[in-house]
C-alpha cells in the first residue's frame, strides 16, 4: 500500500477512482478490526449521506496503542517538549501511553461518562491532551477539544451545542511568558452551562483554582483511584469519534463531525505517505491539538503508524526565535510540519537564530493551514532543509479530516507555492459561478471534490440540515470547499485562499460575521463589517470598519477602540482581535441593504484607485469618506 515512486502514486491514483471501494479496503485492512465491515462505501452527496467499512467494528485506540506493543512497546510514542526549555520533558512509551489511557479512561467512567457522552476538553498543549483525547476514544465518548486561546463565552457555546457532560482543563497553562488561567476561563463558561457535571482538572501551573464540591476533581487524585485495566469500548466505523468546532461565512461556529472508521484510516494513510514516514523517525508537527492539524498529525495519525510524535508546549519565539531549531537539533526530529505564519514570522529574526543549531536530522518539511508565499517556500527549504528535504504543502481542511491535495515526500517533483496534486481517492473539480466545470489546465475556479474520501465530514453536530446546506448545496452533487483555486499547465493545484467571509489569520480560521457579531456587542457600536486585508506575517490581518453612536472624538477614539478589541477577546478569544478599526458614519450598501465587501476589502487592501461599480450603492458619498479616513 505504501507508495515509494511516481509510478506507484500514478497506480495507486488510478486505482482509486477506477474502484474507489477496492483501493480503501486495501488500506483500512491493515489496520486491526473487531468485525470486518460488509460495504465498503454507501454514499450520496445530495442528503448528504456517506457511510464507509459499513458494519465494520473497532476501536481506534486499540489501533494507535494496543496493536504496537508487542513490537514496540518500548519505543517513545510521545515526546514532550515543556514550554520552559529548562523544565524536564517527558517521554512515554507505547506501553507508558497505553497504561496512561487506559487510566485516564477509567476515571472519565469513574465519574459517570460513558459511550456517546460528549467531552469538552480545554487544556494546555501537554501529554495529558493527548492522553484525555485517547481516553474518550477508548470508552467511546464523543471528544470536543477546544483550543486554550478561546475564551468563556466560545467554551460555552460548544459546551451547550454539544451538551457536554463533562469538562476536562488543568489549572492553567503556560504559553511563551504568558499564563492562562484556564480553570478560571472554564469556571466563567460553566454558568451558563446546565449540561456540564463534572470537571476533572489537571495540575500544570499550581495557580490557585475555584473547586466546586461535587463538580470538580483533581485529575492526579482521580488517577490514584483507578487501575490501568481498561477493555476497549467495541466501535461501530461510524460511531461518533470527535466533534471540532470550525468558523464558517455566517453565525456561530459549526461542530464538525467525524467518525471511527474511515477518519483513522484516512489520518493514517495520509501521514504514512505524504510524509513518508519511517520506522524509528520523530515527528514534529507544531500545531496545537485544538486544531484539526494537532488531531490528525500529532495524535491519531502518528499513532495509528507507530510512529514517535513530538509535543511542544510553547511558542515559536519562546524564550527566543530559535526555539524550533532548538528543538528539532535536541530531539533529532526528522519529519517538521508547520504553518507558514511560523515561518514568516521567524525569517524576521534573521538567520542567526538557525545558524547555530545542528538541523542534519530533517529529512521532511510540511506546510499547512495557509497559503505559503513564494520568499516563505524558499527560506524554508534554502536555510531549514538547506535544499536537501521535501517540502509537502498540504492543503486540506477540518471538514476534510486529513490532507486532499499535497505532494508525497520525495516521490511528487514539488513547485513553490503549489500544493501539487490530489492524493490518491481525492477527485478534485474547478466550477466556475455557475456550477458548470471548468476543465483542462491553464484554469481557475471554485475548488470542488466530486467523491467522497473516508476521511471526510459525516454532518455537523446536532444539525445536518446545516451541513447540506454549507457543504453539498452551492453545487448539487459536489462537496464546495470555500476554496479558489488554479489549474496549472502540469495540472498542479494551488489553492489561492478563501472565495467567502471565511478569514485565514496566522492559520486560524476566523468567521467575519462572528468578529463583526462580536464587536457589535459593545455597547457604543451601532454597526460594523470586517474583511481582511494582506498581512505580511499573518497571512490576512482583521480590518474592522464601525459606526459607533456617537463619534469618538480623537482624544477618546484609541479608548474606544481599546474597548472594542477587550469586546471581542471576551467574546471569542485574543486570535480574534482587528487589527485595524476605522470609525465610519455610514457603510457602502447596496439599495437592497446589502453590505458591498468588495469595496471594503480594496480600501482595506490600500487599493482605492479602482473600487469598480459603486452606482447601485445607496450612498456613494460614504465611499469616499471611508477611503479618506483609511487606517
Ligand atoms: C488544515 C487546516 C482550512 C482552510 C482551507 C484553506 C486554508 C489550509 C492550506 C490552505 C492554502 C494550504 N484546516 N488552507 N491548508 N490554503 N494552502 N496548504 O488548516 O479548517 O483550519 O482551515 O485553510 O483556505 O479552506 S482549517
């Protein structure tokens, strides 16, 4: 199954979507099933409806832990590397993991979870994550991992659309040479949460914490009470595995759902070519588990191969800019995956900061989240893997549960800025506007996919109306990414950004109506609209236009807007916070009341040279205030 050349990649291509059900049940029989399934694929895109292993049984837990410790039980399964370089780290075998999961999932039943039940977890970036993750999957409760950057009010919402019973967090965390208090944050979020039971709470940072008689426990105390016996939960391939919360074009963010079977072996797949990973090799991927990347490409994928994956707990430039080198020379990492915000942002620091660390063990280098820019691909690959590794631009997306579109590591002749070409069971498809395709090379359109991968989407939690309708509507019979997308000559894909009010901020995904929603809460704006604008590090940086009922006048103004971005970080999170704000007097709307973003986004972008048709707007004149007043 694994692929080593071009040619292997061609077949196994071709295989897959000549006989798409063959080629899966290929890869998924690799892996250790309690049943074997009866249909490999039942599926419409329509409803949508798509099942894969149909009747097939397992527990993926059993896959990423128990089935590797009679060959490897002894191998480090998660290295951890502590925000503090000075602190000790951890290393915890296979067998050390699967003692710990199993531990970890006797207390969540314990204190009353059981299969089905849904999980909040909100934790620092430290094995504990990964061990709450694993042990949910064990017993067959329904993870929710919330990034720690969230704040109470976005930790309630998910709470609420999910119903979680129970909540798992830590004390605080720690994060460059910031702490989070994030038991705090998650006592805030639980008044308005009825569904929630218990709180199990890590220790991390010894802060003082609220604990609530009968609600909360200390996870180290739960631990004591609890033997490492604990039987896998039988799985259904379409059992619920985990919900992640994801931002969209319009109102609250969706719960994206993905299930046992097909999402394992889909991570699984995916990380074992695209990075064409070898026994023994440690791999760094450096996104938090909050993300979709953190589950697919630290702890399931990884695992589910038997591989050695790396932790980190800190920041990029904590304590400073060298601390990836730092890490990847310590830990002899060989495979890297990382943002391009990361890059960019460290290729600021000078290349001092890289010189002085020993970075031979590479072997592979990822890209994912963002676009990455021609002078980022270049640096990474001259100063990082000084022109000897592979650099995988992978593009793919929560909803798509592991990467679409991206090169396989030494076997796909890579281009800068070009995610390449699909993997294999990926039929990609440019529209144009209209729906109807746009075919041959040389092109550009709406970025599509034509067929189902078992690692995609199964609905959205609690509401799959909502899924039809994001996902399976805009082009009947195709799933729409919300991506752009060209078509080289070659036939290579580079995927150009967003085509709605999805904004991409440093690697985060960012709703506009939720920042425009939450500026709106503060009590002295009557309205706002927020596009996103080039940003050199950041990818897009967060432009916010306001009316306020009152104009500010200049000595006030910076206070108000000081109070608006306090507004949004309490209400989502600091990811979320403008970049810029400009108080308006009015908006350019269209005489049906719609918000004219285009023109936004142009002056935004310093573009008021040619802002294009303004006559259907219903007061041309604000245009022109707004372009004067520009920040
Ligand atoms: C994995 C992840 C998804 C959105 C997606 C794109 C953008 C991701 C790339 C990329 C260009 C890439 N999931 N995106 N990877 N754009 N090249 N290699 O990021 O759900 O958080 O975001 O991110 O716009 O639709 S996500």
């Amino acid at each position: 199954m694994r692929i080593r050349t071009f040619d292997d990649y061609q077949q196994a291509y071709q295989q897959s979507v000549e006989d798409p059900e063959a080629f899966w049940a290929g890869v998924a029989q690799e892996f250790q099933w309690r049943k074997p399934w009866t249909k490999t694929l039942q599926w419409n895109f329509t409803e949508p409806n798509i099942k894969w292993f149909v009747g097939g049984k397992l527990n993926i837990t059993e896959n990423c832990l128990d089935r590797h410790l009679a060959e490897r039980g002894d191998q480090p399964a998660i290295i951890w590397e502590p925000n503090d370089p000075h602190e000790a780290g951890v290393t915890l075998t296979y067998r050390m993991l699967h003692d710990q999961v199993c531990r970890m999932a006797n207390v969540l039943k314990r204190n009353g979870v059981g299969k089905g039940d849904r999980v909040c977890v909100y934790m620092p970036m430290v094995p504990e994550l990964a061990i709450a993750v694993l042990a949910c999957a064990r017993i067959g409760a329904i993870h929710s991992v919330v990034f720690g950057g969230f704040s109470a009010q976005s930790i309630a919402d998910r709470i609420n659309d999910a119903q979680c019973r129970l909540v798992i967090t830590a004390d605080g965390a720690y994060r460059g040479n910031k702490e989070i208090p994030l038991k705090s944050v998650v006592d805030d979020a639980l008044i308005g949460c009825p569904s929630v039971e218990k709180v199990i709470v890590m220790t991390r940072t010894r802060t003082p914490v609220a604990m609530l008689k009968g609600r909360d426990v200390w996870m180290e105390q739960e631990l004591k009470q609890v033997t490492a016996d604990c039987p896998a939960e039988e799985m259904d391939a379409e059992d619920v595995l985990f919900i992640l919360y994801t931002s969209g074009s319009t109102g609250k963010p969706k719960g994206v759902v993905h299930t046992c079977g097909g999402y394992m072996v889909y991570a699984a797949y995916t990380f074992e070519n695209v990075f064409q990973y070898e026994p023994g090799q440690v791999h760094f991927c450096t996104a938090d588990i909050g993300w979709i990347t953190g589950h697919s490409y630290i702890v399931y994928g990884p695992l589910a191969c038997g591989a050695t994956s790396l932790l980190f707990e800190g920041v990029p430039t904590y304590p400073d800019a060298g601390r990836f080198w730092d890490i990847v020379d310590k830990h002899q990492v060989n495979i890297l995956y990382t943002a391009p915000t990361a890059i960019r942002s460290l290729m600021g620091f000078g290349l001092d900061k890289v010189e002085n660390h020993d970075l031979s063990s590479l072997k592979v280098l990822g890209s994912v989240g963002e676009p990455i820019n021609a002078e980022a691909w270049h640096w990474y690959d001259d100063h990082i893997g000084k022109n000897r590794c592979p650099i995988v631009d992978t593009w793919w997306q929560t909803e798509t549960g592991g990467m679409l579109i991206s090169p396989i590591a030494g076997v796909t002749k890579t281009k800068p800025t070009y995610a390449t070409l699909p993997l294999p069971g990926v039929q990609p498809m440019l529209v144009d506007e209209n729906g109807k395709e746009i075919e041959g090379n040389g092109v550009s359109g709406n970025l599509c996919m034509k067929f189902p991968w078992p690692g995609i989407l199964r609905t959205t939690w609690g509401d799959h109306e909502r899924c039809r309708q994001t996902y399976f509507s805009t082009y009947p019979g195709l799933y729409f990414t919300g991506d752009g997308c060209l078509r080289d000559e070659d036939g290579y894909y580079r995927i150009t950004g967003r085509v709605d009010d999805v904004l991409n901020v440093s690697g985060h995904r960012i709703g506009t109506a939720e920042v425009e929603n939450a500026i709106n809460m503060h009590t002295g704006v009557v309205e706002s609209a927020v596009v996103g604008y080039p940003h050199d590090i950041k990818g897009q940086g967060i432009y916010a236009y306001v009316i306020a009922d009152a104009m500010p006048a200049d000595h006030d103004a910076d206070l108000t807007k000081r109070d608006i971005l306090a507004t949004v970080s309490r209400v989502i999170g600091p990811i979320a916070k403008p970049d810029k704000i400009q108080f308006v007097s009015g908006l350019p709307k269209t005489r049906s009341g719609k918000i004219m973003r285009r023109i936004l986004r142009k002056i935004a972008e310093g573009d008021t040279s040619n802002l294009g048709d303004t006559t259907t707007l219903l007061d041309p004149a604000v245009v022109d205030e707004i372009k004067a007043g520009a920040v």
